[in-house]
C-alpha cells in the first residue's frame, strides 16, 4: 500500500455524509497528537474538465478533521482508483466497521449500500437489474449484495431498507426522543403510513416513559409486600426487636461497634 502526503486543506469533502462529531473529533486529535495517523485517510484524485485535478475524500473524515485542529501540514492518505459509487461503497463500509453508530445511523447505512449496489447492478446489467419476480416485485439484487459483502444477515439488511425508509420528521422525532437506537420502535413507526409514522414515534416515546413511571411504582409495591410479608412471618421478639431498630438513629445504626 503505498502512501502519499498531502496537505489537509488540499482534500475536498463532498457528498453527504455523516454529521462531525465534536467529540470524535477532540478524541482523534489527542491519539494522533500522541500516536501518529495510524490509519490513513482514504482519498481519490479526480480529473478537471477545466484542466488539473482535485482530491476527493473518501473515508476519514473525523481523521482529517482533527489533523485539521492539530494544524498538520501534511496527512497520510491512500490514493484509490475508483468512481463515485465505489467510494461511497468504501466510506460505508468503513463507518460500519469503525464508527459507533445507532440504529437509525447503521439502518441509514445499510440502506445506502443497497441502493448503491442497485444502481451499480444497473449500470453493468440493466436488464437483468430491472428484474420482476413471480409476485411482482423488484429483485432484492441489492439487499442480497448487502449481505454477501457487509457479512451481514439478509433479514437484516431487509430490515434496514424499511427503518432508513421512514420519514426525516419521524427520523427526527426518534432522535429527539432517544428511540433513534430503537430499531424495534423505528420498525413499528416503518410499518405505518408515512404521514403517520412521526406519531408513532411520539406515541411510543410516551408510552416508554409512562413504563418508566409505573416500574417505580411496581418496585414501591413489591417492596412493601414483602415487608408486610416479612412482618407477618416473624414472631413476637423479632418484631421488637425490629421497631428498636428503625427507632435509633441513621448515624447511630451506621457507625454501631
């Protein structure tokens, strides 16, 4: 693998991509303060119709930001030879395998490889893309691709289509609710209407904390059967000897010799 030196802000990123984390960003900077660039940045060099050529990232995007924060003058990177799709394909699989993702971050993923993986399919094969099976329905060419190169269950991926699918209002609801690493709760909302599926969200967002609420109370509950239990099952001397207990001082029972 051969190595190539590049200033940072000579590296262009492009296309849609993942929020930067701050964290992520600080966390990187620190390791490669201390440690060195232990991974390079994955990049591809692109022609100019206007004469020239420009760097593209492909992967590492937290990488090149925090060598953007240390004020580096030169980053290692990987040069590849690939086209648009390959590099996306590239940069998913490289978030897949390194990035602490949710649910709804991995589903999105996923999704996203399928597609790429489609439109690949396409390009090479168009006819046999476009495929029809006995039921009606499109060839799953991509979701099977998914599974094959991501080492992935098929149902998996089938079920990362469908929560990637769901609504940005619902996606953002997730989020703000804390089910955006729910995948069982993004699949409820998936199988709903569209314009119903931000309501669903809410809905099981409320209904997880009215559990919450009632779990204390349940806990309050069995303790105090069991106490009365407890209370009913012991002799008169326990029981005295019970009350001179919870009778003395906190401080007192603490630090009793």
């Amino acid at each position: 693998m051969e190595i190539f030196y590049f200033h940072p802000e000579e590296i262009d990123v492009v296309g849609t991509r993942r929020p930067i984390g701050p964290e992520k960003v600080n966390e990187l900077a620190q390791s490669i303060e201390r440690f060195g660039l232990l991974n390079p940045i994955a990049i591809r060099v692109v022609d100019l119709e206007v004469g020239g050529q420009k760097l593209l990232l492909i992967a590492g995007a937290h990488r090149l930001e925090a060598c953007k924060k240390l004020g580096l003058e030169k980053v290692e990177c990987v040069v590849h030879e690939v086209d648009d799709i390959d590099a996306e394909l590239v940069e998913i699989s490289e978030n897949l395998h390194r990035s602490e993702l949710t649910q709804l971050e991995r589903s999105e993923q996923i999704a996203r490889w399928v597609e790429l993986s489609e439109a690949h399919s396409a390009q090479v094969a168009p006819i046999e893309s476009k495929r029809i099976d006995g039921r009606g329905h499109r060839s799953e060419g991509g979701v099977n691709a998914a599974s094959r190169e991501l080492g992935i269950e098929r149902t998996d991926a089938q079920r990362s289509v469908k929560v990637a699918s769901i609504s940005e209002r619902a996606k953002e609801a997730a989020r703000q609710a804390g089910l955006d690493d729910n995948r069982s709760a993004l699949l409820k909302a998936a199988k709903a209407p569209a314009e119903q599926q931000e309501a669903v969200i809410h809905s099981i967002a409320q209904a997880k904390a009215t559990r919450t609420i009632m779990s204390e109370d349940e806990k309050r509950e069995r303790w105090l059967n069991n106490l009365l239990r407890a209370w009913e099952a012991a002799d008169q001397c326990a029981r005295e000897t019970f009350l001179q207990k919870i009778d003395q001082p906190v401080m007192d029972r603490r630090y009793k010799g």
